[in-house]
C-alpha cells in the first residue's frame, strides 16, 4: 500500500507540474531541460530493454534470422528503388534543425535564421518547435557517430524500417507460426505508403515502430503477467509519445493492465523505473501548452490555411467529411494513396471473423484475447479521432498522408488472421503457393511507392531538392555561403547561413559591406512569376542589390525559381 500512494503522490505531482507552471517558465524549462528528460528517457529505455534481452539476443537472432535478413534486404531494396530525400516541408528540416541544436548545444531549440562560418561560432534566431523530441535525439546520435549531415534523419528511418518490419514478424509469429511471420513481412513491405514515408525524414517510421513494439510488449505483459516486461512498456509509453503526441494515446494499455498488474505481489515486485516515469512525462504535457491556444497557421505555396487555435482545429464536422474522403485510401481504390486493397479487403474479412470468435464464444475466449481485441479497438477509434476531427486530416492530401501509417499494423494483422483461417489446414505446397502469390503482390504494389507520383505534387520539396543540387554541384567545397530565401530554416541545417527577405532588405547595408566580406558567396533564391518576371510575395528583394543570375528552377506553369549571386 505504501508504494502505491507514492506513486500516486508523483503522478499527481508530475501531472500539476505538467499543467500548473506558468508558460513564461515553460519557454525556459523546455528549451533548457528538454533535451536531458528525452536523453535519460531513451537511455532508460535502452537499458531496461538490453537487462531483459541481452542474453536472449544471440538466441533470437539465431532463431528468427529469416526474418532478420528478410526485413533487411526489403529496406536496402526500398532505398534503391525510392531513394530517401526530403517530403514534408518544413516539418522535416525543422526535426533536422531541432536534432542540430541538440548535437551543438544540447538545446531543444529550432534554428530559424542565422549566420554559420567556419571560424565563428554559429549565430542562430531560434524558436522552440512544436513537434517532439524522440527523432531529434537519435538523429544528434547518428551525427556524433559519424559527422553532422542534415540526412542522417534517413539513417535513423531505415534502421526504424527494419524495426517496424522485425518486431511486427515477432508478434505475428507468436501469434501463428514462422511462414505467417514471413509473409507479415512481405504485405507490410509492400504497402505504397511504407515505401513511400520510410524514405523520409520525417518521424512517421519511428513513430509506427514504437507503436508495434508498444502492441508487441502490451500482448508480451498480459500473457505473462512480467512486472519487468510492464516496466519496459511504461518507458516505451514515455518515448511514444515523444514520437508524435496523439501517440499519447497508448498509455490507456495502463487502464486495462491494473487489474492484471497492481496485486499485492507485482506491487512489491516494482523498481525505482515505475516512480520515475510519470516525471518523464512533464515535457510532453508543456510542449503542447506552449502552441495550444496559438493560431495554427499552415501555408501551401502561397494560400496561408489557418484555425485560431488548436482547441477549434478539431471538429465533428471534420471527421465525417475526411472519412469520406480517406475512404478512398483506406480501401486501397487509388494505391497511390498507399495501401492495397487486397490487403484492405482480407483485413475487413479478418476482423469480422475475430469479432465474431469474441462474441460466439466469449466465455471461452481467453483473457488474453479478449484484452487484446479491446485494446487493439481503442487505441484504433481514438487515433482515427484524433487524426480525421483534425482539419487537416484528410489522407488524399500529400502532406497528410503520412498520417495513414500508424494504421498499417491494424490493418495488417486482421488480413493476416483472414489468410491463416483459410490456409491453417492446408499442406506447406499451398501455403508456400501463397508466399509466391504476395512476392508478386509485392512487385506489383511497389511502382505505386517507388514512383511517389502522389508526393511530387508538392512544388516546395521539388523546389527545395532541385535547389540543393544546385547547391551540391557548384558550391560542394565552399562553406562559406550566405543564402537569402524565403524560407531559411530549410537551408540553415546545411551548416550554411540563411536569412529571409525581410531580414535582407532591412540590413541592407550590413549585407553588402560586412557580410559580403565574411562570406564567399552571397546567394538569393526568388520565387519569380512567369507572366510579370516579378518576384512573388514574401520573395521580394530591395532594388538596390545587383544581382548576378545564376541558373534558373522551373517549378509550375507560372512560377520558376532564379537563382542569384549579389556582387558589389
């Protein structure tokens, strides 16, 4: 009993500190702190999940090496046929700028514009950012590993990809057998969506891993009733939702493990880990509180889409029409959008029949069944809530689409479960037949990812790699660049100095007399109209620069991009 009023007492106690102290302090706090609660998140993390595997690792990889390499050469292919680059702009380099301010300063801050030379240290106006501090930090442990770049967020996803695809065969197989596992392998490879977002470097890949894995640990503590295994899934809780923060969500797998969990014996058996978790958490209650009541203001080339806060971003009105609309994607009618509707149809098939095993023999069905379709259910009708009240939640947009990811795993284990019922008793020549049959699903399904036609709409990430390999091809050995445009913070993560138009045409005469001194090239990338040849709006630069042209980026019929030099 005395445990469990303590720890009570933090939860209430790491809950008010979460919602009580001032935003003014938070602003501190979260900038300061957060990047050491994130850091002593995932280093407990990692050391409870190595006490309780490492003497079964060499076993496992023994036993399930199949999988392993299969998961493997699956993302080694998937990086050819698609190669990583940048998807979903800004939220993709701001991620990058946050994990750069980590690897620099430890910081959690974002690096809007600034200044970077060689011999100074870099001068930097940041902002905190919105999004969570998980992908950051791994991605500042690939820099320290082997150098800065501003694509090691591609490092992070792939090892994430052969995670999503290894875990969820370990949960498959202990579910049916090795051959279902292998075959969960190649459905879930062959979705367009995953080929599509795991070649990002965007947090959606890890953020779907740890979803798995929470699911994986969830069925692994109520079949073994392990206060360890539980310990592992409350850290894993804490990192999910430094994931993506409706991730949250999943800590309801607490609710239904209490009457499992919290008997006289697990309460004696619980460790310091399980006190010190609930403070763990106080960043993930302070971030939102620093944006929640802001506008949030999105801007899709020059249309600027915007609710007056966060609280009147969710409707019911959104939900019906966006259901209508991710339908589409969700029944795989157009794959581009990123699913099968093979898959969609044997998923729909699965879930009935598992529905029906519940309640034609509920009181036969195991606990451990009964818990599972009950959490599995949950935790999916509140994401779809959360995701599709959203105004923004609507799949068939290319900068929504990501969102459609964290329902892969829901979709798939039902589809599995429909192909196991028809397959269960019949010879291994038949079942090998079916592996056959999703290899050629796989083929077939793959040109939707590979191509990632539905992606290339987006003129700012066409925009942004074209202008990049301008950057690489004729400035590869020159660091020292300057870059005006209109959105520095995509560039200043290349360890270049970038600033906006404004900044530039009211400093002037700082520009021209010491800034073209310190650096070596002073580069300006406009946006320009076709029909007018004048620059669009937030890209206009004061008449006084002499401009030196460059090259030039066709971006739409009406706009391109001119790329300049200023010279004294």
């Amino acid at each position: 009993m005395r445990k469990i009023i303590i720890l009570i007492l933090i939860i209430c106690a790491s809950f008010l500190a979460g919602i009580l102290t001032p935003k003014h302090y938070i602003s501190t706090f979260f900038e300061d702190l957060g990047y050491y609660f994130i850091l002593v998140s995932f280093i407990l993390w990692a050391t409870y999940l190595f006490k309780l595997y490492l003497k079964k690792i060499k076993d496992i990889i023994l036993e399930h090496y199949q999988g392993l390499l299969l998961s493997v050469l699956l993302l080694v292919l998937i990086f050819c046929i698609a190669p990583p680059k940048f998807k979903v702009l800004s939220d993709e380099t701001n991620l990058i700028g946050v994990s750069m301010a980590m690897y620099q300063s430890k910081k959690v801050s974002l690096p809007l514009k600034g200044f970077n030379l060689e011999y100074k240290k870099p001068e930097y106006n940041s902002v905190i950012d919105k999004r969570p501090l998980l992908f950051p930090l791994l991605v500042s442990f690939v820099h320290s590993v082997r150098g800065y770049s501003a694509f090691n967020g591609f490092v992070v996803n792939f090892i994430a990809g052969v995670g999503v695809l290894f875990i969820f065969y370990l949960f498959i197989y202990t579910h049916f057998s090795r051959i279902y596992g292998l075959l969960s392998i190649l459905m879930f490879a062959s979705f367009p969506g995953f080929v599509t977002w795991v070649t990002s470097s965007g947090f959606e890949t890890l953020n779907l891993f740890f979803i798995i894995f929470t699911i994986f640990l969830f069925n692994k503590v109520i079949t073994t009733k392990s206060i360890q295994h539980a310990e592992l899934l409350f850290l894993t809780l804490v990192l999910i939702s430094q994931c993506r923060y409706e991730s949250i969500i999943f800590t309801i797998a607490i609710l239904f493990l209490v009457p499992m969990l919290f008997n006289k014996e697990s309460i004696s058996a619980l460790s310091i880990i399980t006190f010190i978790t609930p403070i763990l958490f106080i960043p993930v209650i302070w971030s939102p509180r620093l944006y929640a009541d802001l506008p949030d203001i999105n801007r899709v080339g020059t249309t600027l889409i915007q609710v007056p806060s966060l609280y009147e971003a969710f409707s019911f009105t959104n939900l019906l029409e966006n259901t209508r609309q991710n339908l589409i994607a969700f029944l795989g009618l157009d794959p581009y959008l990123g699913f099968s509707s093979l898959i969609s149809l044997s998923a729909i098939g699965g879930f009935f029949l598992l529905t029906k095993k519940l309640i034609r023999s509920y009181r036969c069905t195991s606990l451990e069944f009964k818990t599972m379709w009950f959490f599995s259910v949950a935790t999916f009708c509140l994401l779809y809530f959360i995701q599709f009240s959203f105004y923004r939640g609507d799949l068939t947009i290319f900068t929504q689409n990501r969102f459609a990811t964290v329902y892969f795993p829901y979709i798939l284990f039902p589809a599995i479960f429909f192909v196991y019922s028809i397959f269960n008793k019949a010879n291994r020549n038949r079942i090998n037949l079916v592996v056959l049959f999703f290899v050629f699903h796989l083929l077939f399904f793959w040109p939707f990812g590979s191509q990632q036609r539905f992606v290339n709409v987006g003129s700012l990430p066409y925009e942004y790699n074209k202008s990049l390999m301008f950057l690489k091809e004729n400035f590869k050995n020159n660091s020292n660049l300057l870059i005006i445009a209109e959105r520095p913070n995509l560039y200043i993560i290349h360890y270049r100095g970038a600033v906006d138009f404004s900044f530039a045409n009211q400093n002037m005469d700082n520009i021209k007399d010491i800034y073209n001194k310190e650096f070596d090239h002073i580069l300006v990338l406009q946006k320009i109209d076709y029909k007018t040849q004048t620059p669009l709006d937030w890209n206009g630069l004061e008449a006084a620069y002499r401009l030196k042209k460059l090259s030039d980026i066709k971006l739409t019929q009406s706009t391109y991009i001119k790329i300049s030099e200023i010279i004294d």
